[in-house]
C-alpha cells in the first residue's frame, strides 16, 4: 500500500511540473522542486502523466512546447532507466526496427547536409534525397496502424499517441517542404532553419518512442506466446473441427455467397471501404492491393475518432453527429495524395426503420476517373 501512495504522489507532483510548464510561467525555482521526481522518473510514470493531461482534449498544438519541456527535464531519469530488448515477434520488436530505420535514414541526411555546406554537392541534391525517403511515413502509418491501435486496446493509459501522431504530421510536413525547396539565397537560409526543424523533431520522436511508448506498450500488450484469448482485437475464428473461411455463406435477398468468395470481390473492386459501427468502432475495412490508405487488423474494434490525426477529429465527429441526428446522408471529400486525386465519401448506415446503423467510408483512388474523356462502349 505504501508503494502504491508514494507512486500516486510521485505522479502527482510530476503532473503538477507539466501543468506548471503548460502554464508559462516556469522558473528555476520549480525545476530544483521537482528534480528529484523528475530525474528519477519512469517510462511508466510519465507515460500515466501525459495520459491524464492529453486525454480530455484533442487540441495538441497546446501540449506540444510543454509537453517536449517536460520530456527534456525528465529525461536523465528515462535514459538511467534505458530500454529493454524485445521479444522475436513482439509488435514493439517490429515498431523498434523502424525506429532504426528511421534514425539511419535521418543520419544519411545529415551526413548529406555536411556535404552541401562543404560544397561538395549542391543544395538540390539533399532536397531531393529528402523527397524520396519514404522510412518516415512507412514507420509513422506502421506504427498509427498498428502499434497505436493495439496500445490503445490494451491500456487505459493511451493519450500520448494523439500528441505523437499530430507531431508526425509535423514532421511530415516538414520534409514535404524541404523536398520542394528551390534554393537561392532567401530559399536557402529557409531551408537550412526548416532542416533543423525537421532534424530535432523526427530525432526526438524517435527517442520519445524508445525511452516512453515502447517500454509502457511491451508491458500492456500480450506477447508472441500469449495464449490465443489474450490477443488485441482477433479476427473471425473459424469452427472447432478447422473448418475455413470458404464454409461460411453471406446470405441475402439477391443472392448468396461464401466468405471466401465475398473477400475475393472486396480484393478487385477499385475502392476501399471501411463500416464504423453505431458505436463508432471500426467493424470492418476491406483489404485491396491498392489499399490507399494502410490499414491492420489492429484497427477492428477501436474508436474511429483514433484512427484519425488529431486535427481531423473535430470534423470526424461533426460528420458522425449529424449522421445520427439525420441532417446528413453523405460527406465528400477529395484530395491529392502520393501522385493520386483521392476521393472518399462518408455514408449514414440506416436500417429498416430508419435508424442509424453505423458509417460505411468508400475511397478511391479517382486519377484515372478523372482523366477520361469522350465515351468507350462495349458496342
């Protein structure tokens, strides 16, 4: 009981330390009252801290100055700690090696930009190096499509991965603007403070993933060995005797099919789509090889609203909102994406009587739609 309370109070007083940087009004006099929290602070501690602070608001533009503050004085007690070694298999395993692949790509662009300020390649060549480094945003949609789903199913302690994904997108968007740099005089001093930017960010998110996330997500998710009961959100199981997918049947007034036949169908049409039940948990989302948007099994049963970046959720609950109270039918939307003119429509779900029933979201990679012109028939 005694470890418990003087837990309680350590994450207290650290919480009180964030709120007083939140605040502004920081001195040196606050940081010699919480040091000794501060540098002996745990993955586990800080993790819980940032969960009661980030968990009430979806504004994380606020959180980010304070909350990186907070990282800074609290990272002697993080780094003490260290990180452990990750079971063969484990999704933290899986999510760690991007982070390596991340910080080698980062450190290939660095040794670049030496080059450049040296002279020895000009400026063009590390924006366009920049522009083709795709281990960020392949880690990022690894780990918000998977990892983050998994960690929020599996702990009540999961506010941080709003503010880590808002500062991904930063991060992205940084490198989007280096990789469109021009130079000249003005262009480059630009580029050098946008490099610096982007060095720094993508560099701490790295270390707030492998001193914070990944030591708090191996302890709430099962293992690689965890009995197949203890799995985060699992997939249609199949019948006791082995029977497959192939021998459940879909069922309808217009016809029959079987699942393996259904999936196969869902794999050839040029759309993705996505059902979001009435309690806005994902239900369902198809799995073409020209998926747009990446999704895992990871995100079956989790909130919708998490499986936006935090500055789309305001507008993903407006839309579900008025899907329920009836103003709205449908919700379009479209934009450029990878080299692709991407349009998504939102649907209201309604069964028989008229009640909502759930959001279907329809995506499709419309570039080639677009391009058409005249007509082609089959006569």
């Amino acid at each position: 009981m005694e470890l418990i309370q003087n837990g309680s109070i350590r994450i207290q007083r650290l919480s009180e330390y964030l709120s007083i940087l939140a605040s502004g009004s920081a001195t040196r006099e606050n940081w010699d009252a919480y040091r000794d929290v501060l540098e002996s602070a745990t993955a586990f501690e800080v993790n819980a801290v940032l969960h009661a602070s980030l968990s009430g608001t979806n504004d994380m533009n606020a959180w980010k100055v304070p909350v990186s503050r907070f990282l800074r004085a609290a990272a002697r007690g993080l780094e003490r700690t260290g990180f452990p070694e990750y079971p063969a298999g484990h999704p933290v395993s899986a999510a760690e090696e991007g982070t390596r692949e991340v910080q080698a790509a980062i450190e290939k662009l660095q040794a670049l930009s030496v080059s450049v300020r040296n002279g020895h390649i000009p400026l063009a060549a590390l924006a366009q190096e920049i522009g083709r480094m795709t281990a960020l945003r392949d880690h990022y949609e690894d780990l918000q499509n998977g990892l983050f789903a998994r960690f929020e199913a599996a702990s009540n302690d999961h506010a941080c991965v709003k503010l880590m994904w808002a500062l991904q997108d930063d991060v992205l968007a940084l490198q989007r603007e280096l990789a469109g740099s021009t130079g000249g005089p003005e262009g480059e001093s630009a580029f050098w403070k946008k490099f610096g930017e982007f060095f720094l960010l993508a560099g701490a998110l790295a270390w707030r993933e492998r001193y914070v996330l990944y030591p708090v997500a191996l302890r709430a998710l099962p293992g690689p060995d965890a009995e197949p009961g203890s799995v985060v959100n699992p997939r249609v199981s199949f019948d006791a005797d082995g029977a497959g997918a192939s021998s459940f049947v879909f069922m309808s007034s217009t016809g029959s099919l079987r699942v393996d036949e259904l999936e196969a169908i869902f794999k050839l049409l040029p759309i993705d789509v996505a059902f979001i039940g009435a309690d806005d948990r994902v239900k369902f989302y198809s799995d073409p090889p020209h998926r747009i948007f990446p999704r895992s099994p990871a995100v079956i049963g989790r909130l919708v609203q998490n499986c936006h970046p935090p500055k789309s959720v305001a507008t993903v609950e407006e839309i579900l909102r008025s899907f329920r109270d009836g103003s709205r039918d449908r919700a379009e939307f479209w934009l450029e994406a990878r080299g692709a003119f991407v349009h998504i429509t939102y649907f209201a779900v309604r069964d028989s009587s008229g009640r909502y029933a759930g959001t279907l979201e329809v995506t499709q990679d419309a570039t080639h739609v677009r391009s058409l012109e005249g007509e082609k028939r089959l006569l």
